[in-house]
C-alpha cells in the first residue's frame, strides 16, 4: 500500500502527460461505405491526434481489397454521427506516401497540423480559412462519430472500405477512477 502512495505522484504526472494525446479507431470494412458494398476487404485504422504538438498519426492495416488502392484519406464532417458521406477533410487526392496500387498494406504516418497542405484547401476554407480552424473542426468531427477514414479502390472509385472514428475511452478517466478507488480504500482501512 505504501508503494501505491508513493507512486501516485508518478501515474498522476503521466495521466496528465498522456492528456494531450487523443486515439480514435476504426474497422474499416465495405458494409460501412455509403452506399454499402459487398467487398471482403477489411482493415483497422488508428489515428492518433496529440493537441498540445498539433500532430495528427494515421496508422492503417488493410487486406482483401477486390482492387488496387488509389487514394485514401479522411472525410468530415457529415451531418448525423456514424452515416452519410462527407467531403475530405486531409490532403488529396490522398495520404503522403499511402500504399498505391496493392489490394494489402499498411501505413504509419505522423502529420504536421499546423501546416496546410495535411489539409484539402476546400476543408480548410469552408472551416474558418486556417490549419488552426481546420484542425478544431477535424477534432470535433472525430469527437463526435462525424468523421470516417476510407481507402478507394480501381473497383470501388467512390471507396471500397471505410470506418468511422471513434473515441478510445479516456486514459484520464480510468486514472480518476483508480484515484477514486485508491481514497475508498484508505477511507476502509483506517
């Protein structure tokens, strides 16, 4: 017990220090195109969003596509949370460096948000006319369920798999709860 206290110090600073970063996911899968088709091609995305470095890290696995990859990146904002289409929201055509041309792959990339060009420049002026802007639109879009990452294909132009960010559970939160358990503890044990 005395080692828990005097650790507490530490996982607080590194709760707060996690604080910054912010990881959304998706199952990337032809059922969850708009409109929906019947490829088995299938892949998981990770997007990692730090706000205090104003980063932005795409990390996607793929496999199965029925065509070659042509372009992929992320579309927001749509109007109702997990549905409809959206136009894109990052540099097109697509990602800097994406697999082209392969029905598998994967990718890990580290964007620079405070530059414009990890932008579509229509994103970017319907969004305020800034990277800043842009990037606080972006946030809100993945925060909310408004924002999808999506691989097009020589089969599927309009995109052969896709997925809709979502949240990962808060690291802050589950650290509130164990501090909260923590002092429920003491309070027993006096």
């Amino acid at each position: 017990m005395k080692l828990l206290i005097s650790l507490l110090p530490l996982l607080l600073a590194a709760g707060v220090a996690r604080s910054a970063t912010v990881v959304y996911t998706a199952n990337l899968n032809g059922s969850s195109e708009f409109p929906a088709n019947a490829s088995p091609g299938q892949g998981f995305a990770t997007v990692t969003v730090d706000t205090i470095l104003k980063t932005m890290e795409v990390n996607v696995v793929f496999s199965g596509l029925q065509g070659n990859v042509t372009a992929s990146h992320i579309h927001a904002l749509t109007a109702i949370a997990g549905s409809g289409t959206a136009g894109v929201a990052t540099m097109t055509p697509t990602f800097a460096g994406f697999p082209s041309g392969v029905a598998a792959g994967s990718y890990d990339h580290t964007f620079d948000m405070t530059l414009t060009s990890s932008y579509n420049s229509a994103f970017i002026t319907s969004h305020g006319g800034t990277a800043a802007s842009a990037l606080a639109a972006l946030e809100a879009g993945m925060a909310d369920g408004k924002s999808y990452l999506n691989i097009h294909t020589s089969a599927f132009g309009g995109g052969e798999i896709r997925g809709f960010l979502v949240p990962e559970p808060a690291t802050g939160s589950m650290l509130a709860v164990a501090c909260a358990a923590l002092a429920c503890y003491r309070r027993r044990h006096r």
